[in-house]
C-alpha cells in the first residue's frame, strides 16, 4: 500500500498533524511511524503540563499566535473527548527591583498579543497565592493545566478510527526519494507513501539528513529537572507562579506549577544533556555527546552566556541551590518540602550561525515537509501547528503529480 502522507514522530506535533489533515482530507491514506511503544513517549510526556498563554512571544510571531489560537482549540478537542483540564491561571512575579521594568515590558507585550492580563501589587498577588513573595506581579488569567499524555492518546484514538494507522516499534533507519514520493525504512519493514512529513522532535534534523538534506541547525538536547513539593506542603502553591524571565534565553526558569493530579512541581533548570533522551545525570550516548561536542555554534553560545550555564548546572547538582532559587518566590519553602521528581529534555535548535532558534523552523522539499524547530508552546499550540503544516501539504488529489 502506498500512503498519500507519512509522519515520523508519535508525539503530540505529529499526531495533531495527522489529525489536521484528516479534518480536512477524510479519505487521505495516512500512516504514523513512532519509534517507540507508546505515543508521547519524550518531550510531550515529560512537560509540565502547562497550557501557555503566549505572553512571553514576540507580537506577530508564529509562537505568540500559535500558543493563543492553539490553547484555545487544545480546549476544545478535550471538551468534545471528556479530559479534564482547569483554566487556573498564573501570576508572573518580580521579586527585585531590577526586574520590575522587565515585567513592565512583558506585559505590554501580552497586550500586544491580545491578552487579558493584570499587573498585581503584592496584596493582590497575596489573596490569590498567599505565600508568595513579589515586588509587582502579572497575573494572567488564560494559562491552564491539562495532561499532555492523555490528549495525545486521544488524537491517537481519534486517527485511527478515521483510517489512519499508527505503527509503534518503527525507528526509520533510511529514506529514499523516488520521482512520485518516498520510501522510508525501518527494521523489519519498509513503507511508501507520496509524501513525507517529519514531525521527530529530538532526532528531527536527523530524519532530514538522512533524505540528503542540510538542515542549517542542529538538535542540542537541554535536560530540565524537576523537584516535587511533599503532599503536605503543596498549600505553599495554589496554582502556577513563575518568574520573570531572562530574555536572553528561550527558558523561563524555576517555576511552580500544580498539575492535574495535585502534584505540584518546581522547576526546570536547563543542562545540556549527554543523550538526546537522557532523563537521568548518568545517561550518555556517544554519537549524541559528540554531535554536541563537535558543534562549535554551540560553543559560541556557551562562551558567551558561561555564567548562566554553570549556574544551571551548580543548581542540577546541588539541591539546596536549587531550592534557594524556589525561595526567592516562596520564602517559606525549604529543602526537607521538595523531593527530586521527574526530568525532561528539551530539543533546542543551534542554528549555524550560532544561535539559539526562537521560532518554528520548517523546510520543504518537493515530497517532504521537515519541522525542525517546534519549541515551547509547542504542545499548547500544537492543534495551530498541526493545521498550518497541513496548509503547506499538497492535496491528496495532486500528489501523484509530483515529480
């Protein structure tokens, strides 16, 4: 069987494409490969669950109007299949002086972006999260909580009683171009289909390699590590609180965040990984450690931001920095009220030129479409993502066409 699209990477970007593109072609042939046994297995699993607003984007950005319009259909969809979520809001606090100007600046830029927002004076902050610290504060009433995993498997679901299939176990080892599609190989069997969509997430400018393709970037593996807060001290945080962030950097820092299931989490930091799917310290692949060793942009980043690196990496082996970096926002909190919990990796895009990409990366190809940058908001935004690589596609009705 030949497919009209084929998508590697069963993560939440390519599972909202295939959902895309049933919405709008429901007789396309559509087959998802994912490496793995399950669906969502890396970074759309490993996330804190956060559904963004798009205050922190660029006005007229993709990622500002994906993360917007994105959330908006992402709640929905868990409307119409019964997955629990919560528009909790959050507040964005600045806790010295210095970052009072840059939080004015953040929030006029949510209202560039048409969001509802308020600037909070540390009383209003107080009757909404008690044990917070702040000088002055945002409070965004749009961010919200869901389950990534279970939205995910619902997409899933929802593919495959439209006809799609999904093919777990399936990693791609090579990719051939053929005058009227492609032919993707995987260990114990080879698919053809008229058009290739690379939705890979961490190995995403692998997949393009192996077509032949110079994607001009490269995949840097960023591990964030979280701490948990003890069942009986998750009252300290009632819903989100996060700091202003430092906008020469595409993370935002030490956060709290309550998840769906009560848990409340404290973090990330950002360490460069050793291994595109390292979760823990002691994780190492060699063709991984070297493809960032190797990558001298990178160490142009590196040299010149080297007080921030090491202080994320001081705070990933030293939990009482870690929580010193918690207490500037919850005095009260101390190192016996958290426990190390889960970690994630998050694949950052180093461009050649030396940089860190900031906004969606895509290349098209006459049989091929490759995302190859698709950072935070990407699970909020991803209905957005899905639907916009859906627009670049050719219809089903002329992809025979294409030579």
């Amino acid at each position: 069987m030949v497919f009209d699209y084929l998508i590697i990477g069963g993560g939440i970007v390519g599972l909202s494409t295939a959902y895309a593109i049933s919405n709008k072609y429901p007789d396309a042939r559509i087959i998802i490969l994912e490496k793995e046994d399950k669906v969502a297995a890396h970074q759309t699993g490993h996330n804190s669950g956060v559904i963004h607003s798009g205050i922190y984007y660029r006005p007229g950005s993709l990622k500002a109007r994906f993360a917007r319009e994105g959330g908006q259909k992402l709640r929905t969809f868990c409307r119409e299949h019964e997955i629990h979520f919560e528009n909790c809001g959050k507040v964005i606090v600045a806790v010295k002086q210095e970052e009072v100007p840059l939080l004015d600046n953040l929030y006029h830029r949510g209202l560039e972006n048409r969001l509802q927002l308020e600037l909070f004076n540390p009383a209003q902050v107080h009757d909404i999260e008690p044990h917070a610290f702040c000088l002055k504060a945002i409070h965004v009433p749009s961010t919200g909580i869901v389950d990534y995993k279970q939205v995910s498997l619902a997409l899933a679901d929802t593919v495959r009683e439209r006809g799609g299939r999904l093919r777990l176990h399936s990693q791609v080892r090579k990719i051939y171009e053929k005058t009227d599609g492609i032919t993707v190989e995987c260990d114990d069997a080879s698919f053809s289909a008229h058009f290739l969509i690379n939705c890979a997430g961490l190995h995403c400018d692998q997949v393009a390699l192996m077509q032949g393709i110079h994607p001009g970037m490269r995949i840097i593996p960023f591990r964030g590590e979280y701490y948990e807060i003890k069942p009986e001290k998750r009252h300290l945080v009632r819903n989100l609180i996060y700091p202003v962030p430092n906008p020469k950097f595409p993370f935002l820092g030490v956060h709290f965040t309550r998840m769906v299931d009560g848990r409340v989490l404290a973090g990330p930091n950002a360490v460069l990984g050793l291994k595109r799917e390292g979760y823990r310290k002691r994780d190492f692949n060699l063709n991984d450690f070297i493809g960032s060793a190797t990558y001298f942009p990178l160490w142009k980043i590196a040299a010149s931001n080297l007080g921030y690196g090491l202080g994320e990496m001081m705070r990933s082996f030293s939990k009482k920095r870690f929580v010193a970096s918690m207490r500037t926002m919850i005095p009260e909190i101390s190192e016996a009220d958290v426990v190390r919990s889960q970690a994630g990796v998050r694949a950052q895009a180093v461009t050649d030129k030396g940089e860190l990409a900031d906004d969606f990366l895509m290349i098209e190809r006459s049989h091929a479409l490759h995302i190859l940058n698709a950072p935070s908001p990407a699970a909020t935004a991803s209905f957005s993502i899905g639907e916009a690589i859906c627009d670049k596609l050719p219809e089903p009705s002329r992809l025979m066409t294409l030579s």
